[in-house]
C-alpha cells in the first residue's frame, strides 16, 4: 500500500505578527462561572516601580500554581487556580496600559452559606504565603476600584425592598440583564467602609459562560468609569484659567481693533501685542501637552463603558433605575464636561492662532512699507548724485577746455615768436569746439561702460 503524498503547505512564511494578531480576539475570554460564587476584584493604578513588582510576583504565582487554561495565559493576564474543589478560588491577574486588576474568583457551597469578604481574603493570603508569596495587601500599587460582586442562584424574584436589607437599605439600582433575561442586577454603587462597591446577580439556570460574561462585563464597567473619571478633576480645575485666557485673548483683540481704525500704524504697540499672545499661546499649549493623554484616554474608556452597558441587555424593573440610566444621568454629564473642556482648548489654541496671524501681517505690512520708503529714499538720492556728477562733469569740461585752450594758445605763442606762422588766436578758437566735443565724447562713453556693468 502507497504512503499518500503530503499535501504542499500554501503559506511559504508566517507573518512575524501573526500569531499574536490572531490571538487578540482570544485575548480575554470570559471565565466560566456557576451560581453561587464571590467575586472580589480590584483595580491598582501603578507606578514604573510597582509595575515591575507585580510582574514580578504574577511570575512567581505563575511558579506556584496551576493556570485554569493554558490557551489564555499570556503575557498580560494570567488566570490561577490557588485552590481545588469543592471551595475552588481562581485568581486573575490582568496588565492593562494604565491599570492593573486582580480578581478572586471563590466557588461557594449554596447561595445560603456565601462566605464573607474578609474570611475569603484571609484564606487567599494564607495560600499565597504559604507558597512563598507576597499577600495581596502587601503588593504596591494605589487601589482605584474595589467591587465586591456575588452571583448566586436565584429560587424566586425578590423586590427591591427585600433586596435593599442587604445594601443596608441603601437606594438601589437593579436592571433584568443577559440577553435571556434570565438574571437580576442590584446594587447601590456605594462604597461600604472598607470601600468596596457591592454588587448581586441573582440568575435562574445561567450558563457557565453567560455568567462569566455578566460578571466580566460589570467590573469591566466600574473599572473604565473610573479610569475615565481621572481626567474629571483636570476639567474642572481648568475651567477659571481656561476663562481667564478667553477674557484675556478678547482684550488683545479689541485692541487690535482699536488700532485698525488709526490711520497710522506703531509697531511697538503691535510688537507688544503679538508678545502676549506669544505668551498666551504657549500656556495653552502646556495645559494641552499636560492634559491631552488624559482627556484622550478618558474619551477611549467611556466608549469601553458604554459597550459593557450595551452588551448587559439591561430591561427596567418596575420602579427602579437601571444602571444605563443612572450612568446617562451621572457618569455622562462628567465625561461631557471632559469633551466641552477639551473643545475650549482646541478652540482657544486656534483663536490664539489665527490671532497671532493677524499681527504678524500687520508688523509684516509696516515692514514693507518701510523697504519701500527706503527704497524710494535711495531711489531719490541715486538721481540727485546723478544730477551733481552729471553738473560737476560739464564743469569739468569747461574747465579743461579752459586749461587745454590756454596751453594750446601758449604753445602756438611760442612757435609764433619763433617764426612759425601760426596766430594764437586762430588756434584757441579752434581748439575750444574741439576739444570740449572730445571730452564730452569720453565722459558718455565712459558712462555707457558703467552701465553695462
């Protein structure tokens, strides 16, 4: 029996990039989760030193214990099983640009017997040490975000009044969410005391995955709504300096105008204008190099949020507002105070610009207008020096005419003495005519010369 021949590959060579191209949609898969689980997570904004820190530590974690799936550990995020069943607790470990986030994944026994927070931090600690690791208190970092989300199974619908008990009768926002409409959100969007937003969602037979998006979707959620929230404190503590420069711009215009309307143009006055608005340009420019990333930034997380918002399929429970609604009521109104700053900023920079422009042109306009009077000037003297060399040239002639008339008579008074025949006045009458059209013949022929050069 013949061995088949291979089949001939098409691709002759991968893309260097290839693979982590293709890995990207695969980048952060959801965790499957079951009803009856303790989701604590949160979100640490680093520093350079810090950073490397928590490198560091996910490598020795990564050493200790088993992944979940070898297909999505990479680089930047990390998913852990530090303990087995039936109590089984994952630990996700997720590089962003900006962030880092740490989340406990803990499997509980019934939604009756929810282990506590702290209990549960307290074993997760135990295991990390135990294994030779820093405990998660002990890590660097500045928390941003602390979310404390438990999913449990649902026997029947409770009302908001039921619910409120567990949020210390907080106000509560709740929302029926998936795309089965087969769970219920609650939560107060309130820090407890030790500053942990908590979080429910009580669903009916929930898949594995469904679950998993759900509880990914709302710490994605709260973690980019306060990621977007950082350049809110820049928005507002430019809105004064931000005015002061508009007012300030406004009045070098109307002086500007003001000197339109003189007919004559100071150059010191718009040498010193154009020096404030040098100086006023330049410290727009910072707080744009000083705020830019942020506000971009800011701009980039709350497309994130309002994506997670629309992949939670929120519909309204009677009587109590939804997430997206409180989010379009509270969390909008900041980032549109973000956008309108960045917006005055573009703005003011332009205005300052086109401002700028203006003045230029002005100083540009007297400049020329001085070349041309200079010009002029030296055009006027040139043809008074002509003027005086062409009048000290014709004297020049009559008075070497003169001389040479008079050195001729005194030569032909000399050889008439000696006998020659020849009268003296006779030759200084012949002489003159001859001798001023051969001079004036040289002086234009030396001036032709001059020109041509």
């Amino acid at each position: 029996m013949s061995t088949p021949d291979p089949i001939p590959s098409l691709a002759v060579k991968d893309h260097p990039q290839r693979l982590a191209l293709h890995n990207e949609v695969h980048a952060r898969p959801p965790i499957p989760l079951w009803s009856n689980e303790r989701i604590v997570s949160q979100a640490l904004t680093l520093d350079s030193l810090s950073r490397l820190e928590h490198i560091s530590w996910i490598e020795q974690a990564s050493a200790a214990f088993p992944p979940l799936q070898k297909s999505i550990q990479q680089q930047s995020i990390r998913v852990l099983r530090l303990s087995d069943e039936p109590s089984r607790i994952l630990l996700k470990w997720e590089m962003h640009g900006e962030f880092l986030v740490i989340t406990l994944f803990a499997q509980q026994k019934d939604a009756a017997h929810i282990e506590s927070r702290s209990d549960l931090l307290v074993r997760v600690n135990t295991l990390l040490t135990r294994n030779g690791l820093t405990s998660l208190q002990d890590l660097g970092g500045q928390r941003l975000v602390a979310i404390d989300l438990v999913l449990e199974e649902a026997t029947s619908d409770l009302d908001a009044f039921e619910i409120a008990k567990r949020f210390n009768d907080n106000t509560l926002l709740g929302s029926v969410i998936t795309s089965n409409q087969n769970a219920q959100l609650w939560t107060d969007l309130q820090m407890d005391n030790e500053g942990f937003v908590c979080m429910l969602i009580r669903g009916r037979k929930m898949g594995s995955r469904q679950a998993g998006r759900a509880v990914q979707r709302l710490i994605d959620i709260e973690n980019y709504r306060m990621m977007a929230l950082l350049a809110f404190p820049s928005a507002k503590s430019m809105a004064e300096p931000l005015r002061n420069a508009e007012m300030e711009l406004a009045k070098v215009s109307e002086k500007i105008a003001a000197a339109q309307k003189q007919e004559t143009i100071d150059i010191t006055v718009d040498a010193q204008l154009l020096g404030d608005v040098s100086a006023l340009a330049a410290r727009v420019e910072g707080w744009i190099s000083a705020n830019g990333l942020r506000f971009t930034a800011a701009e980039a997380y709350h497309e994130l949020v309002k994506g997670a918002l629309n992949e939670l399929h929120e519909s309204v429970i009677l009587g109590v507002q939804t997430l997206g609604t409180f989010m379009e009521r509270r969390f909008e109104p900041a980032m549109r105070t973000c956008r309108w700053t960045v917006r005055r900023l573009h703005d003011l920079s332009d205005r300052i610009s086109r401002t700028s422009h203006i003045l230029k042109t002005r100083i540009e306009f007297v400049n020329e207008s001085q070349q041309q009077a200079l010009l002029e000037s030296m055009d006027r003297r040139a043809k008074l020096q002509l003027r005086l060399q062409q009048t000290v040239e014709g004297l020049s002639v009559i008075v070497m005419t003169y001389y040479a008339t008079g050195l001729l008579q005194y030569v032909a008074k000399g050889l008439h003495s000696r006998g020659v025949s020849l009268d003296p006045d006779l030759v200084g009458l012949i002489s003159v005519p001859t001798i001023a059209v051969g001079l004036l013949w040289f002086l234009s022929r030396r001036q032709r010369k001059q020109r041509l050069l």
